[in-house]
C-alpha cells in the first residue's frame, strides 16, 4: 500500500498533468492535447525502445512469433495515447488509455514469457516489468481522473 504523503504527491502531479494537457490552436479556435508532453506517453515510449533493444537478441524463428507480438503490443500503448490526444473530448481520451492499459498487461504477459524461454535475462525482465507496471498505473490513475 501507498504511503499517503506518496498518494498525495501522485494525485498532485496528476491534476497538474491534466490541467496542463491542453494547448489552444490559435488557427483552429481549438484545443490541442500534446501527447509528447504527457509523462506517461514518455514513459510509454522509454519502454518500447528498451524492448527493443532486448528484443535483438531473440532467436531468428521469433521473428514473427513472439517478437512480433511483444513489439506490436508494446508499441501500441504510446500509439493509443497519442491516438487518444488526438480525439474529441474526455471521453474519447478515456477509451483509448483504457485501450493502452489492455496492451500493456498484454505486453507484460509477453515478458513474462520471453523470460521464460529464456529471451530476456531476469535482471532486464524486472526492470521491463517494473516499467510496465508504472505505465499501468499511471493510465489507470488518468482514467479515473477523467471519468
């Protein structure tokens, strides 16, 4: 469990987040949301270039077995942020870090196997896995800040 001074400090950061997360398009009249300013687009995007870094050095009959499937999902996680920042109201934002949420836990089991067939070492998988698991909960903390 969270320490309450630790609580405090991630709902601060995250109504600062969503406070700051619109910038006005003096052309368009509109809102714009920045995903490249969005900590947890950053974080997201850290992890699948780590993932592909380690995902080199898997076999070659991996190329469009695991290895495919890891970096298809973990590249959709920022993918959907983004996708998300580019839609029309909370809502829609909402929809789409849900959707980012599914291919992170998706991307977890994906490591979890990886370290299992011996692909990525236990040292590179707690670390990707400890990435993972801070994305997640950053999306599900803007989810319900948005809902």
């Amino acid at each position: 469990m969270l320490g309450f001074s630790h609580q405090q400090h991630i709902r601060s950061h995250t109504a600062t987040f969503l406070r700051s997360r619109y910038q006005t398009n003096p052309k368009a009249g509109t809102s714009v949301k920045d995903f490249k300013g969005l900590k947890v687009w950053q974080k997201a995007h850290q992890l699948v270039l780590d993932v592909y870094r380690h995902s080199q050095a898997f076999p070659a009959e991996e190329r469009f077995g695991l290895k495919a499937h890891l970096l298809k999902s973990v590249t959709s996680v920022p993918s959907n942020i983004a996708e998300g920042c580019g839609r029309r109201g909370d809502s829609e934002l909402a929809r789409f870090l849900s959707i980012a949420a599914g291919s992170a836990a998706e991307t977890e089991y994906q490591l979890i196997l990886a370290r299992d067939l011996g692909y990525i070492s236990e040292a590179h998988h707690r670390d990707l896995d400890a990435q993972v698991n801070e994305i997640k909960r950053m999306l599900n903390t803007f989810i319900q800040r948005l809902g």
